[in-house]
C-alpha cells in the first residue's frame, strides 16, 4: 500500500536510486522480535488478523518480520521489458551528446 506508492525510480550520472518510505528500510533489512508501547497515547488500538480480535492495551511484543528485499524483483517487474536498460543508454547518450563526459 503506502510503500508501494511511495516508491520512484531514479537514473542519474553516478547510478540507479530507488527512493520510498522510510519504514521500507525495514521491509527490505527485516527486524527482530521488540516491544510496542504507547508513547503518547492511552493505548494501543489495532486489529489482530491472527487472533481475530481487535487489540487494545499498553504495549504488545511484536514478533518481528523477516528480511522482505523486494528491490530487485520490483526493478524485473517494472522494467523486465528491456525499459530499464533502454532509459540507461538514452541517459549515456544524451550526456555524450551535451558533452557532459
């Protein structure tokens, strides 16, 4: 959803980028059982899919997810039809062109 529709792609002089959402860092590196508490809050409030509940309470421990690194299969899927590797010659070109190198 939002990481999803967050993500641009980005060819430049020094290489590829893909930019997104901050929580995407833990998507792709994964992350370790840990504690959720409120902060500010009274209480946590959210569904429990698992369970099949809906949560509220003062913290809940959080079991953690697994390493999620979805960069290259987005690159395949979005360019696997040789966009990629045309956008990259057509950005060579036109610094050679503009006498850029």
């Amino acid at each position: 959803g939002a990481l999803r529709d967050s993500l641009t792609f980005e060819i430049g002089p020094d290489g590829a980028a893909l930019f997104g959402a901050q929580h995407g860092l833990y998507v792709i590196a994964g992350v370790g059982a840990h504690p959720i508490a409120v902060r500010q809050a009274r209480a946590l409030r959210f569904y429990w899919e698992k369970r099949g509940v809906v949560f509220i309470g003062p913290s809940v421990n959080h079991p953690g997810a697994p390493v999620n690194d979805f960069r290259l299969r987005a690159l395949s899927l979005a360019f696997g039809d040789g966009t990629l590797e045309r956008a990259v010659s057509q950005f060579w070109q036109s610094m050679f062109q503009a006498g850029g190198l």
